[in-house]
C-alpha cells in the first residue's frame, strides 16, 4: 500500500514544508478545506478529502472526515491479518501519518462579545475524532498534533522508519492536547450555565517556567498559567529585569498582589514569606514607599514589593539603599529602570493592569494530598449592615480611617492575624500564630514605641479578653474585629474600662 498522510490543521506553521519532506519520504498528502488550499497554493500534489471518500463534504463542512475510509485507514491494526484483509476487500489504503490540530476554540472564545453560536460552531468534531483514533493505533501512526514535532518526526522518517517511543509520546501529546480541549469547552458551558461547583471539574494550564527547584532545593517545580490568563494576574506580568522567578518568588509576590488591590490610592505593599511586613498609602509612590519601609525595615530586607502606581527615580533611589528580591509595579519611568537595573539581583516585572480586581468566575483553590479544595476568594472586607459599634466610645473619624485601613491588612495576613497601624500605614503585624495573643504581643513587639496611638485589626474574635489587655498596655486606642465569641462582652468590658472603641464587623477573614 502507498504511504498516506492526513493533513488538516488550523494552525499552518511548518506545515507546507512538513508536506513537502513527507512527500519526498513517498508519501502521498490527504487533506481538507484551508490546509488543502494552502498546500496546492505552495504547489504540493494533494488529493482532497472528498476524492478520497467519493462523498462530498456537506453541512457547511460539519461533515468530512466522518466516514469509513478515513477512520478503517487509521484504525486497522497491521499486524491484524483479518483487519488488513479487510482493508483489501473494501480497497481502503492505510493511513501513516497524520498532522492536525483542532478548531480555534479558545481563541473564538477569547473575543469580546462573542455569540454563544459562535463558540458552539468552533467545538471541533471530526479533529478530535480523528487524532484520538490515530493515537489508539499509536504503533502504526504516527499523529502530530504540535508543529513543535513535525522536525522529529521528519528526522526519523528520513533516517529510515519514526520510533515506536516517538510514537508513544506522539499518542500522549493528543490525549493531552484533547482533554485541555474537552476541559475548556466544558468549564465555557459550565459558565453560561452559571455552574459553580459541578460534580466534577477538570481546568486546563499551560507550562509557563520550568524552575530549578521548589520551595526547597531538593523538590521539582514548574509554573503553569491558566490558558485564559487574567487581567491582572502574576501571570501577565512581563519581567523586565533580573533572574528567573523561583517557586517562592511567585508564591510570595502574588501575596503582595493580591493585598496592593484592595487600595485606590497610590500604595506599596512589602512582603516576606507571601505575608505583608509592610504596607503604606499616600499621595505619592515615593511617600507610599518611606511608609511601607518604615513599617518594618528588618523585614523588608530582601523582600517584595507590590506597587500599584508607576515607580519614580525618587522611589527607584530609595528601594535600591537595601536588597529587595522582586518589584513587581504598575510601571517604571525609564530613570526609575536605569536606576534598579544597577542592581544584579533585583527583579523587576511590569504588570500594567496592577489595579484589576479580580474575576468572579475566579477560583480560590488549594490542593491537598489526594483532593483539591475550591471556594471562591474572600472578595467581602465588610457588610456595612453588620458594622456596630460595642463599646461607649466610638472610634472617630480619624481611628475608622485607620481601622479600615489596617483590616485590609489583615485580610491578607496568614491568621492567626494580627495588624497594627494608622490611617495610612501599619506599624507591627503578627502572624501564622497557633494562638491569637501571640500574634498581638507579635504585632506589639514588632511596632515597638509605634504601637502608641496605633488601631488594631484581628482577623477572627477574641475569644479571651487577654488581647485588649495587651491593647492597654501597648496604647491602642480602637480595636476591629469580627465578633460572635461567646465571651464577647469580657472584651467588650475591658475595652470601656480603657476608653478603647471597639467595632464588630460580622466577617471574618481567615487565612490559611
């Protein structure tokens, strides 16, 4: 039988030169609609689909390779003899070697406004089908759904016959290629539907970066962005400057990216170990920066900074006094580039839409051994509902500056959560404690002579009045919390005995 190959793809990189070496290794070309143009056009001998099968295409293209010919050519076992016999009584040829990749599904997808029609019209059938027929007879086909293989295959073919371990990872890369496929026409429709929590669910991710190590040395890690990578995410940023981003490098930074969202004003957030150690807003980046350093200055070394406006060379001069991993801002001036760029060690990632919130079609996921936890992110700092003041004073307007600020924070601070500050910058955190009067004698210790005059935020109740009385000994003059312990009125009762004004604010905001 004469050596065939089948040839449709949507993506026509190589593919006029990957038929002309398949040619010269005798093979004849079968091929479909755009493909089989651009192959003539290029002046390749083709023989058309229709010709093949004897029946024409029809339901505007629907319908193709969907046929006997095609499917017995790449699914009959050659070393069945019935399945060949078979072949021969029917006079279908054998089909070697196919080369296709499917529908532009996402990219149709991927438009604004895109018609529910339209994205159904672009489910490939016949692709799908063929390439995973091709794949369950991996050790007579050789199936090529990246053009990044078409010069492996072409090596081997040329040197004589394509291995059977070629073939294998050929079969592997069309299942993965196909279950990415399923997996985002599945989660689209799932979206339409406005199903949130299917009984089962699968997500697609592309490999991004391989890393030399995980969180520690001795454990292998990659990174994977979503294939639909979103606004505002890690993901988008483009690194400007510095070595690749580690395993923790990423981790940590996307703690600081998340906390720089929840404010308007101009704001830098440094961050250590995926924890805030120091936040600070104002009317400048370079302002914002001093106050965010200052914070904690022990800390900040050899952190990250978040950014949420354009770095300045005044900014640029002050972060480069000290070592600090990772920059990652809305944008940097080209003095402000100049300027981090004499540091080898730093690096800097641009990521424009730094200030996009997140999407709610988002998840919040973590996995665990055997199973994978989803839950949708902690988007609530509040409901103003629920806000009450418990105490016989009242914060003014000054301290409800200050806590709103600091419960932001505390949002994004490993619990147990302790954050300390002013209207416009923290001044001791504490975090990741088994128990909650750790964290404040943390966030207390951190801030030293700062704690005086400070508000504190917490993120879950007090169960135990013992925090509001290190609050007394500290100067902290109002509290925010969550409220619902049953010895909430202990708390409370110590508050007024110190003329502290305490606020329940309902939501919780544990971190884990």
């Amino acid at each position: 039988m004469k050596k065939r190959a089948l040839v449709s793809v949507s993506d026509k990189t190589g593919i006029v030169e990957f038929c002309k070496r398949l040619i010269a290794c005798d093979f004849e070309i079968i091929s479909t609609g755009g493909t089989a143009k651009a192959l003539k056009d290029a002046g390749l001998p083709v023989i058309g689909i229709s010709e093949l099968t004897g029946f024409p295409e029809c339901l505007d293209g629907r319908v193709k390779t969907l046929h006997p010919i095609v499917h017995a050519g790449l699914l009959a076992m050659r070393s069945n003899p019935e399945h060949m016999e078979q072949l021969e009584k029917l006079n279908i040829n054998t089909i070697d070697v196919v080369a296709v990749n499917l529908y532009p599904f996402k990219a149709t997808i991927s438009k604004p406004g895109v018609s529910f029609a339209d994205a159904v019209e672009n489910i490939d059938i016949g692709g799908p089908t063929m390439i995973r027929a091709a794949a369950k007879n991996y050790q007579d086909v050789a199936v090529v759904v990246d053009p990044k293989d078409y010069e492996r295959v072409l090596s081997e073919l040329e040197a004589g016959e394509i291995t059977l371990d070629t073939k294998k990872y050929l079969q592997y890369k069309v299942f993965a290629h196909t279950a990415v496929y399923d997996s985002m026409i599945s989660n689209y429709l799932a979206e339409q539907l406005d199903i949130r929590y299917p009984d089962s669910i699968t997500f697609a991710y592309e490999k991004a970066q391989d890393m030399r190590y995980g969180e520690n040395p001795h454990q292998g890690a990659s990174y994977y962005s979503e294939e639909f990578v979103r606004a505002g995410s890690l993901s988008k940023a483009k690194q400007l400057w510095g070595k690749e981003l580690s395993y923790n490098n990423i981790n940590d930074a996307n703690g600081a990216l998340e906390l720089v969202k929840e404010f308007d004003e101009p704001c830098v957030v440094a961050s250590k170990h995926a924890n805030p150690c120091g936040v600070g807003v104002g009317e400048t980046v370079h302002e914002a920066y001093i106050k965010a350093y200052e914070s904690d200055p022990v800390s900040v070394f050899g952190g990250i900074l978040a950014i949420n406006r354009v770095v300045d060379a005044a900014t640029a001069n002050e972060i480069n006094k000290i070592f600090i991993e990772i920059v990652i801002a809305e944008g940097f001036t080209k003095e402000a580039l100049d300027i981090l760029t004499t540091k080898k060690n730093i690096r800097l990632l641009e990521l424009p839409d730094i200030r996009e919130r997140r999407e709610k079609s988002a998840y919040d996921m973590k996995k665990v051994y055997g199973g994978l936890l989803i839950q949708d992110y902690d988007e609530t700092l509040f409901k103003e509902e629920n806000v009450k003041v418990v105490t016989d004073r009242a914060p003014t307007e000054e301290e409800m500056a200050a806590l709103l600020f600091n419960w932001k924070v505390v949002k994004y601070t490993k619990s147990n959560a302790i954050v300390i500050g002013l209207k416009d910058r923290t001044t001791g955190i504490g975090m990741g404690q088994t128990n909650r009067i750790w964290a404040a004698q943390q966030a207390i210790a951190h801030a030293g002579d700062k704690a005086k005059g400070s508000v504190m935020a917490s993120d879950a109740f007090f169960p135990f009045p013992d925090c509001v009385e290190e609050c007394v000994k500290a100067g902290i003059t109002a509290i925010i919390q969550p409220g619902g312990s049953l010895r909430d009125q202990l708390s409370i009762d110590a508050c007024n005995a110190a003329g502290i004004a305490m606020i329940f604010v309902g939501d919780r905001h544990f971190r884990h």
